[in-house]
C-alpha cells in the first residue's frame, strides 16, 4: 500500500536545482568552479553586485538550459526573457536574484518512470546562484560584546543554475527517486552539470502534503489539499527517501487528530531522519518580479531550436531500448551498460572491435558487466584482447572435460535425477565442481553444452 | 580668454601649437575650482594629484607629436560614474566612503581618449530630482544666479563647464537630468539614443531609462566627446552592435530641406510665454534657413509624465536594494527622503495584486509613447520642443513640493521613455538666466541632431558668453 498511508494519498511535487558546469559564471566572465576555491577569489564588480555593475548573460549557459528542457520533452517558447525576484538575504548582493518568472525557458514537459507513469515537468528556467553563507558561533564570552559572526563566500554568487519544477505528480518516495535518478543521469549525458548532491551540484525540494480519501471524493480527484510543507537540507539520493517518508507519518499523525498541517518549510536532520520547522509560510512572499531592465530578451529562431535538438546526444530511454535491438541484449544488462554514457559508449567500441576477433555483443557485455571492468583504466581494444586471451588460456581438452563430467554424474546419481524433475540448477553445481577439479576458469558457455549432452 | 573657458576644439588647437600646457590648461580649471567651488558646490571630490599626473603625461605625450581624441582635456565627471580608487558617492551619504575597484566603461574610454579626471561632481543623490537640491551634500548654486538651481539631476557636471571648472563633464538622463541642466546654464547637453554609450560601471538609477551623455560649451565638442564614448560595451548587454559614425561629419551641412517637427503638444498653456517666444524664435530661424516645419502630434504626451513616475520608481527600488547595510556600512536610513519616497513608490507599484493595474499599464503606455514618435518620424527628420515648461526656480522653491518637481521632467521623461536621443542647445537668456530647446530624432539619430544643433549655434553663438565674463 504504497503512497496510501492510514487512509491518506500522498502529493508530491518536487523542485529541482542543477549547478551547470559552464566554465564562466551566468552573468559575468568569474570561474563557476568554486569548489574548495580560496573565499572571494572568484569574484569581480558583476558577481558582487557592486555599484554600476551589469549582468551579459552566458550564451552557452542558456543553451544548455534549453538542452535540459529539450531532454525532458518541454516545448520551447520562440520568446523568453529573465526576471528580476527581489528579496533582502545577506548571500544576495543586488537584493535581487535573476531568474525568470512567467517566461522561462522550456515548458510543459514529462519524464516517464519504468511503471509507464508520467511525471509532468511544469516548467524549467534559468537563474543564478547565490553567495555561501558560513555562520560562526562561539560561545566564549570575551571584551568584545559577541564573538558570533557570519562570513560570505562570493565565489559561487552567480553560478549558472537550472531550475526543474515537476508537477504535483508523485504519490510515493520511490517514485520521487526514480525521477530523480533518472533526472541525473539526463543532466549528465548532456554533459552539462555533475549533478553531485553532496557537492550542491543537485539540489532538491519536495513539497508534501496529504489528501485524505473519502468516499465522496475520489483520491483521483484533482484537488489539493490545503496546505503543503516544502523540504529543504536533503543532500544526499539516501536522505530523499527519508524524509518524505518521516513527512508522511508526521503530517498522517496531525490529519487523524482532525488538524491541518501547517503551511511552512521545514529542515531534513540527517542525524535523527526527522524534519525540523525553518519558516512558516502564512503568506506567499511577495518577489515583486519584473522584467530583467538590463538583459534584453531572448527571442529563438526556428533554426537556432533546430541546430541545439541536432546537437542533442542519444539519451538514456532511447539508447536501452537500441541495445536490446541492435545487441540482442536483455534489459538488465541494457541498464547496466546505459547507466552513464561514457559505459555506453565504451561498450559500442568494445563490440566493434570485437567484431574482428568473432565475440558477440553479449560476450563482450558478459565480460564488462561480470568482471566490473574499470572503463577508465583499459581501453576498450585492450579489453578485447583480454576476453579472448582469457577464453582462449582456458581452453581445455574437450575430451578431458567429459571425462570430468562424466565422473561428477557418476559420483552423484542425485543430480541426473533432480535434473529430470527439471531443476536446472544443478547445472550450475556441476559447473562449479568441474571449475574446483580444474582449479581454472573456463568457457562455461562450452562447459554448459557439454553438460546438457551428458545429461540428455 | 581663461583657458579652462575655452572650447576642447580650441584647446586642442592651443596644445598642439604649444600655446600653453595641459597643465596649463588644468590649472587654470583648479583657479576657478578654488575661487568658487566652496560658494558654488560643485564638486564632490577633486583629484588633483591624478590629474596633474595625467597633464604630465598628456605633455609628454603632445611634445612626442603623439594625438588623441581629448589628449590633456580637462573633464568632469558626475559622481555616478565608478573611478578606481577615487571616492564614488552617487552624492549619497550610503556611499559617503565607498572607493570603487574598477572604472566605468566611459571612465576607462575616456582616460584612453587621454582626457584628464578633475573630479567628481555634484548631483541630486542617485541622480533622483530635477533641481540638484537632494544631494546629501548640500545643493549646487546656479552660476548666472546664484539664487537660483542649475537644474538636476547633473546639476555640478553642467556648473562645471559653464564655469570654467571643467572643459566638458559627463552625465546621465533618466528623465532629463542632462538636458534640464544643460538648458538652464548655458551649455550644450546631450542624452544619446538609449543603449549608445555602455552604462557598466554607471550606478543606476532606472536601468530602462538610464541615458549616458555628457555637457560641452559647443555643438561640436559634443560630437568629438560622442565619438570617444559610443558604441557596443560587452560589458552592457543592452547596448546594440550599432556602427558608430564620426558624428562631427556633416556638422556643417545646413538645415536646407530637413522637415523640422513641431509637437503641438510641448507647446501648451503651462508653458513660460518667455520660453515659448524664444523657441518660436529659432524655429523661424530654421525656417529661413530653408528647413520645412511641420506641426505634428504626440497624443500620448500627456500621460508620460505618469508613465514615467510609475515605471522609473519601481526600477530604482530594486536597484537601491543591493544598498542594504552590510557591505557599504550605512544602513538604509542613511538614504535621503526622496530615495525612500521612490523606494515606497516602486515596491507598492510592484507589489501583488498592483502589479498589472500600475507596473504593466504603464508598459503598455509606455510603447504607446514610443509609437507616437514612431509615428511622428515617418513624417519629420527631426522634432523642436522645449526643454522645460519653466526657467530656473529659486533654490528651497519646490523642495517641498515633490509633485511639481516632477512635473519639470514633462517635456523631458516622454524622450527617455521612447529611448531617442536628445540634444539641449542654449537659445537665449531670459531676465538673465540661460535657456535652451531639444532637438529629438529617431534612434541613432545623433549625427543629425548634431547639425541641426550646430547650424543655430554658428548663427547666434550664444556658448560664447559665460557667467563670468571670462
């Protein structure tokens, strides 16, 4: 009973944040790669906000926006342009953030889970990072009146950030995690982010809430409930499960007393797996959005759209499915070896190269996906001359092995008899006791015919 | 003559003939500095020290036969305008001790242009008034009287070249904060085409409506000044890969045949007679010339000035936010009241649920004003208005009446609004204060404001006289 907890449908939707890897900021030509960087040493009049500075937004920033929301099957509006969401935070040096309002980017999208459900994705857009907070506490009572202060870090004020907004289209956590997943190995296959929670690269907030389901009102209704909790400080794909699932017993407990939850954000505490209240919301916040003055608007071609899907690469659904096809491979390895694009695209030289020395494609994935080969330390012609040194070293006598075979049946009449009732593991025993006689490994597709002749 | 009250066409001519120095030149600006400064209130901070250096090096540079653009030119600059590592107020007490780190686009084309930096000018702070009177340092006197204002919001960059502080000062139009000052002492002012002259580095007032241009005593020192400044800045995105012409190239080839435009209504009862006679005046000057005139309509004129204060406002509110307290160590009470009055103004029109009724409406009216001039140039090459409805007001005369303070930009914001250049050129005096008239044009259009403005200047030679009688 997934997602139906005590009588409750659960309604999630989820905003996601992805860092792009650009090698400029969004808006000024600073470093983006801010990781364990010196403080402030990415940093120029632009990013700091200071007096006069203006923002010229990263081209290829852009691009890589409308790439994602192309990959996540959005339209793209021929008119889009940024916005200015003004509010007062410390890590914010202009006092407002550039993003986009009612015109963003990509609209209208859907990512599909392996069940065939569709996550709808209401909109993705582009805006910037702020600064790095790090607040100081020391408790040592000192001349100086307080020795509690808080340091700002510039450097990633102004990194290129993606934001993907779903639909309130998910009723468990695992739904949530497949999206997730399958989001990150999107972005990645685009190459355009690292997509690593724990680095901030990929950052994520579910709004949960509850509906309870009654007779009269179906829990297909179209109806939200009243009230939602949006989650921040999940940073890690472990924490995501977590904490909705917390969420869910928490709000259950407060509906069955006969109150609502309240509206507000609350915290994910890594060392309880609970959430804590941050903020409550009794009002929406009041941005008071407007058209960016200084950034004309961004007005696509046909060509332009056009030129960015041809430079789009093959991506993750459509590449498991041409394995299955084209390799005559099952799905389970076809997921393996699309798992991450530089795997996928190892494996098709692999085969190539293989075709030369008469290895199939499911030999060669056999040997990559059993041997967990290390694709960064072996090219993929060198793999092949491993796979066929290792089946050719471990050729043994055909005529030796029946002997062994033969010897094995012999010693336990059981196994030929369980082998008639049609239990086809015994085959994987005899297989083993033959590799313990030979101390070797061996070809266990050649062994395998053997044993079936022997057994017939 | 004193030097520092000559043309920058004149005083390229004396260095290269080795008349007298640049610094010279700069000196004899730091005798009228001294002399009136203090009384006039004109800059903000001076940099003298780095302005000698400059001289020098303009020096060096002149006896080497070497040439550029404004080689040892002596220039003023607005205190809006960011210089590395000299003080940049915005003439507000928020920035009293802000040094910024890097120039401005202009600054920077300018110091390559060889000019030398005098100083920083008064303005109202953040450029916000028509008067001069809200700069946090106290306002700047009106040289021709110094009972009355100079017009704002550049009222020290215009006092500065009318009085001989300065051979030319840089400035920004918002709303006619260049041509309103310019009109009222003697000088000529121009607000080029939006997006002609990078605004990166320029603190902001209202980022669609912020104009870069600049004071000079004639027609033609404004073009040579344009021909430094102009063009495409990488740094601002709002500036178009527009070619930039020599602007001082038909400078003198008439007005013969130009259709001149004439809007029927800039010319309305709240107009001063004195000012309307001294326009008439030099339209039928135009006219003998050969130019045709055209009376023409901008219906749209009469909602501007709403427009403007609705949508001005609320993009100077999110700009004054980056102001908060924690990096430019005063806090936001530090602003003045006009500040806040537009900052109250801005965040209310923004607001939920004001938002379509007042920030899009005025949007809408906005284009609408644009294609009222549209409109218009398909008729005229050019259209002549007043710069102002009235002569310069006493000082204190209006501090406490915001409203009629705004109502001095109504001939002025519909120009900002509609993103055309504007050029402010002296027509007279009247009872012994300076007026002007603007000459507007479609965008891109500044070679031809230029020659029209040129063509009444070489016939009545009003730059030629200066408060002073210097």
């Amino acid at each position: 009973m997934k997602g139906i907890h005590m009588g409750y449908k659960t309604i999630i939707g989820l905003e996601v944040h992805v860092e792009l890897k650009t090698d400029s900021k969004m808006f000024c030509s600073c470093s983006a790669d801010y990781f364990g960087q010196e403080p402030n040493s990415h940093t120029c009049p632009v990013c700091l906000g200071l007096p006069g500075a203006l923002p010229v937004p990263n081209q290829k920033a852009i691009e890589w926006c409308v790439k994602i929301g192309l990959a996540l099957n959005c339209d793209i509006p021929m008119f889009s342009k940024f916005d200015r969401k003004n509010y007062f935070y410390p890590d914010l040096p202009k006092g407002y953030q550039i993003s986009q309002y009612d015109q963003p980017f990509c609209v209208n999208g859907h990512i599909t889970l392996e069940s065939g459900k569709k996550i709808g994705i209401t909109r993705v857009h582009m805006e910037e990072d702020t600064a790095k907070l790090l607040h100081q506490f020391e408790n040592q009572k000192s001349e100086t009146k307080n020795q509690n202060y808080s340091l700002i870090d510039f450097n990633r004020s102004g990194v290129p950030l993606v934001e993907i907004v779903t639909e309130p289209d998910f009723e468990t956590a695992d739904e949530v995690k497949e999206y997730l997943q399958k989001l990150q190995q999107i972005v990645r296959y685009l190459d355009v982010s690292n997509a690593d929670m724990e680095k901030g690269n990929m950052r994520l907030e579910p709004n949960i809430s509850l509906h309870k389901i009654t007779n009269r009102q179906p829990a297909t209704g179209n109806r939200l409930p009243p009230y939602k909790v949006e989650v921040k400080n999940i940073n890690s794909f472990a924490f995501v499960g977590k904490a909705i699932d917390y969420e869910i017993k928490r709000q259950a407990e407060i509906l069955e007393q006969g109150e609502t939850p309240l509206q507000e954000t609350r915290g994910f505490v890594e060392k309880t797996s609970s959430t804590v209240s941050q903020r409550i919301k009794e009002e929406a916040n009041d941005y008071r959005y407007f058209p960016e003055p200084d950034i004309p608007p961004v007005c696509w071609t046909e060509t332009q759209i056009l030129s960015l899907k041809s430079r789009m690469p093959e991506l993750p659904d459509k590449k498991i499915k041409r394995f299955e096809k084209e390799y005559s491979l099952p799905k389970a390895d076809s997921l393996t070896l699309t798992k991450d694009r530089e795997t996928a695209d190892y494996f098709e030289e692999a085969v190539s190269s293989g075709k030369n020395h008469n290895l199939t494609a499911k030999q060669v994935a056999n040997y990559l996906i059993n041997k967990k080969i290390n694709i960064t330390e072996i090219l993929p012609a060198k793999l092949i001359g491993e796979i066929v040194k290792s089946s050719k070293t471990n050729d043994v006598n055909p005529e030796e092995l029946k002997e062994i075979v033969r010897k094995i049946l012999k010693d336990n009449p059981q196994v030929t008899a369980d082998y008639k009732k049609g239990k086809g593991s015994v085959i994987q025993f005899i297989i083993g006791q033959v590799m313990y006689i030979l101390r070797k490994k061996i070809d266990t597709e050649v062994l395998r015919k053997l044993i079936l002749e022997e057994l017939k | 003559m004193k030097l520092s009250h000559l043309s920058i066409k004149q005083a390229k001519k004396g260095l290269k003939e080795k008349q007298f120095s640049s610094v010279d030149l700069l000196n004899s600006c730091f005798e009228e500095i001294k002399k009136r400064n203090t009384n006039l209130n004109v800059f903000l901070t001076l940099s003298e020290k780095e302005a000698t250096e400059q001289a020098k090096k303009a020096d060096k540079l002149i006896a080497n036969r070497q040439d550029l653009p404004l080689l040892g030119i002596p220039i003023a600059l607005k205190d809006l305008f960011s210089t590395k590592g000299i003080r940049t107020t915005a003439a507000s007490k928020v920035l009293d001790d802000y040094i910024p780190p890097y120039d401005a686009t202009v600054v920077k084309k300018l110091k390559n242009a060889g000019a030398v930096i005098v100083g920083k000018a008064n303005c109202d702070a953040w450029a916000h008034g028509s008067s001069g009177e809200n700069s946090d340092f106290g306002p700047t006197k009106n040289p021709w009287n110094e009972a009355y204002i100079p017009g704002g919001s550049s009222s020290g960059s215009a006092v500065s070249v009318t009085a001989g502080m300065a051979l030319a000062a840089t400035g920004t139009d918002t709303g006619g904060s260049i041509r309103l000052p310019a009109s009222f002492t003697n000088t000529v002012g121009i607000k080029p085409t939006y997006g002609r002259v990078s605004r990166y580095g320029i603190i902001a007032m209202a980022s669609s409506l912020d104009s870069i241009g600049h004071f000079t005593k004639t027609v033609e020192d404004s073009a040579s000044l344009l021909n430094v400044t102009a063009g495409k800045d990488e740094l601002d995105a709002t500036t178009p890969p527009v070619e930039v012409l020599d602007y001082a190239k038909d400078l003198n080839k008439g007005v013969k045949g130009l259709k001149i435009g004439i809007p029927k209504e800039y010319f309305i009862e709240g107009l001063d007679k004195k000012i309307k006679e001294e326009i008439e005046k030099a339209i039928k000057f135009y006219e003998k010339e050969g130019a045709q005139i055209i009376d023409i309509s901008l219906p749209n004129t009469e909602y501007a000035i709403a427009t403007y204060y609705i949508i001005q406002p609320a993009e100077v509110s999110s700009n004054l936010a980056r102001y908060d307290g924690i990096r430019f160590g005063n806090a936001r009470e530090t602003f003045g009241d006009e500040a806040k009055r537009r900052i109250m103004l801005g965040t209310f029109t923004l607001s939920v649920g004001y938002y379509d009724a007042y920030y899009k409406k005025a949007m809408r009216v906005r284009t609408l004003i644009k294609q009222d001039f549209d409109n218009a140039f398909e008729k005229v090459d050019a259209i002549i208005a007043p710069v102002s409805p009235t002569m310069p007001w006493k000082l204190g005369e209006k501090v406490n009446d915001p409203l009629k303070m705004y109502l001095s930009d109504v001939f002025a914001a519909p120009i900002n609004l509609a993103g055309i250049p504007g050029l402010s050129v002296p027509i007279g005096f009247i009872d012994g204060l300076p007026v002007g008239m603007q000459i507007l044009g479609p965008h891109f259009s500044e070679s031809l404001l230029f020659r029209i403005g040129q063509h009444y200047e070489i016939n009545h030679n009003w730059h030629e006289r200066n408060p002073y009688g210097l």
